[in-house]
C-alpha cells in the first residue's frame, strides 16, 4: 500500500485513526531507507499539498510518519515538523494557517541517494545537476503548471560510499 493511499485514510471523514494507522503499521512502511515512503511523502506534502497549510500539517500530524512539531511561527505562518519515521524534517510556510502552503522545505537522508536523486530528477523534470563542491550537487527548475507555478530547487551530496547521502528539496509557489 502506497503512503498516499495510507495519508487518505487520515483525512477527515476518512477511516477511524486507529485502523487507519494499523493499516499503516501492517503494511510495513515508513523504513528510513526506503526511497518509494520518501518520495510519496515530497508528493502528497510539498509538491501536491491539498487545500490550506493548517489541513496539511493536520495530514501530516495524524500520518504513519510518526511526525512531531518541532516549531511555529505566527508572520509568516509556518510549522516545522521532524518526521522520526524517515528521519526528515519538513518545514511549510504560508501568509495564514487558512492560507495554501507557499514554501516547502523537505530535509532528509537516504541509503540509497544516488538512486533517489535520479528518481527525483525525474519526478520533477530536473535538468542535470551541477557540480557544486566534492560530490554535492544542486539544481532549479521553475515550472509553470496550473493552477499555481512552482519553483523546485534540489540538493544532494554522497557520502564516500557514492550511494548514501543526504538531500534538501524546496518548493516555493
């Protein structure tokens, strides 16, 4: 079972939370590693949020993520959330807790990063990266889809091993 079919079950009207996050917990998601979860979350969190920046945080708060508030502002509006089950924090900004999300922030890790990178290039219709500094690279793509254009800026470095690493991906509409 795919994350975004387990997020819809935490929404409102949706399955009881109890057998929803059993549901969750069943299927075995959320590994740290595991690069289908990561990209699911980016996609249901930053790259496609649904209505206002307070529903999504509630999303994401009931989800299998494990997710805990790190922060808040209140001008500009924004939360930081630590998801314990990926080992990423999210951060969303928008004008008002009424209002869509503006800016998304997704920091995490992966065993497999070369891998996810690739994935994410794709994802989002990426150019190749530029070589920023020792196996650290960074690129940015402005999009104009309907209804709202977006800007994607993703940045990832290996480790020594050439296949772990850690990545940052932001969002700005």
């Amino acid at each position: 079972m795919k994350l975004r079919a387990i997020l819809a079950l935490f929404r409102p009207g949706a399955l009881a939370n109890a057998a929803a996050a059993g549901l969750a917990l069943a299927a075995g998601l959320a590994r740290a590693a595991d690069n289908d979860v990561v990209l699911d979350a980016i996609d249901v969190l930053c790259a496609n949020p649904r209505g206002s920046i307070g529903e999504t945080v509630k999303l994401v708060m009931r989800s299998p993520l494990q997710a805990r508030e790190v922060a808040a502002e209140q001008k500009p509006y924004g939360r930081e959330i630590y998801l314990a089950k990926l080992g990423a924090t999210l951060t969303l900004l928008s004008k008002s807790s009424t209002a869509p999300v503006e800016q998304c922030v997704f920091v995490g890790y992966s065993d497999d990063m070369a891998g996810l990178a690739e994935r994410m290039l794709k994802t989002f219709g990426l150019p190749e990266p530029a070589v920023r500094e020792i196996d650290s690279w960074r690129v940015t793509k402005r999009k104009g889809r309907a209804p709202r254009p977006l800007t994607v800026e993703f940045e990832y470095g290996l480790q020594d091993n050439q296949k772990a690493g850690a990545f940052t991906l932001r969002i700005d509409r």
